[in-house]
C-alpha cells in the first residue's frame, strides 16, 4: 500500500475507474440499497457518466497501487448552484480492502488541494443517512450537515444529508 500514488484520471483510465466504482459501491450500499439494484450494476456502468462529468469539467483522480485503480474521487462545479465558488464532491470510493487504511484520507486531501487551487471555497456533497462510515469520514474532513432530504432513485426511497465545508484557503 505504500506505493500509492494519486493522480488525475485519463480517458484510458475511465474503464477501470468504472469497475473500481462498482466494486466500491455495491461493498458500500449492501444493506443500504436494494440488493436487486446492486446486482444489476454492471462494471461498465459508470464509463459515460464519468465520460460526461470530464467533458463537463469535473476532475476525476485515482489512488493507483501497481497497474490497479484501488480507489477514486470525482469533483466539479456543483450542480445545484453553478454559478457560484462551491464545488460538489460528487464520490469518493475505495475498494473494499483498502477501507480504513488511509487511502481515503489522502485522496479526499488531493481533491481538497485541487478544488482550492481551482478557486473554490466551499464544498457541497450529499450522502445517505444511513451511510454512517461515509457520514464520520466526512465529519473527521470537517464538513457539517446542512439540511435532510429524501428521493427516489431506481424505484428506492432514499433518506440523505446535504453537508458542505468552508476549504482553507
């Protein structure tokens, strides 16, 4: 694990970005999400999403160990209030083995680093209730629940948080 390095993604990276998603996602929704739903995710599910978040100017970087994308954030303008100097942490996974080893602490700084060095000051994400690891993470980097809300995604009602953070500049 200590060979680790964090780096901005390339187009040629997006498919195994993809994969590292649905590997990571289907580990951090089980028993959150519909089991029926997490199995349909396919490893490629992802690749035009995050295809369409780059052409949008969204920054996709990954923690590689060897030839292995073990983990990855993706970070834009956000999208509720474009015009603005808030950025969205739109996600942040780790496969599962690499969970409480460090790796996400260091990749959510680099994306840190970067949306300051973009001229943002604040930073907006949003997080299932239930998700408390997701929630202590956030909590540990400083950000403050905001507001409660919930929707229906993929015919699954959906308890979140909205939090946000001042970044130091």
């Amino acid at each position: 694990m200590n060979h680790t390095i964090y780096r901005k993604s390339t187009i040629q990276d997006l498919e195994k970005v993809s994969h590292q998603i649905q590997v990571s996602y289907k580990a951090a929704y089980n028993g959150l999400m519909d089991e029926q739903y997490l199995s349909s995710l396919q490893k490629d599910y992802w690749v035009p999403i995050l295809q369409e978040a780059v052409s949008a100017g969204s920054v996709c970087i990954v923690a590689q160990n060897q030839d292995e994308i073990i983990g990855s954030v993706v970070f834009g303008r956000t999208t509720t209030e474009p015009d603005t100097d808030t950025a969205e942490l739109f996600s942040i996974y780790l496969l599962p083995e690499y969970v409480g080893c460090g790796i996400g602490q260091k990749l959510y700084s680099e994306a840190e680093k970067r949306m300051v060095e973009q001229g943002f000051k604040i930073c907006f994400l949003e997080v299932l209730s239930e998700n408390t690891r997701a929630i202590r993470f956030y909590l540990t980097h400083g950000f403050k629940e905001i507001k409660k809300f919930t929707v229906t995604e993929n015919g699954m009602i959906l308890n979140c948080l909205a939090m946000k953070k001042d970044l130091q500049i």
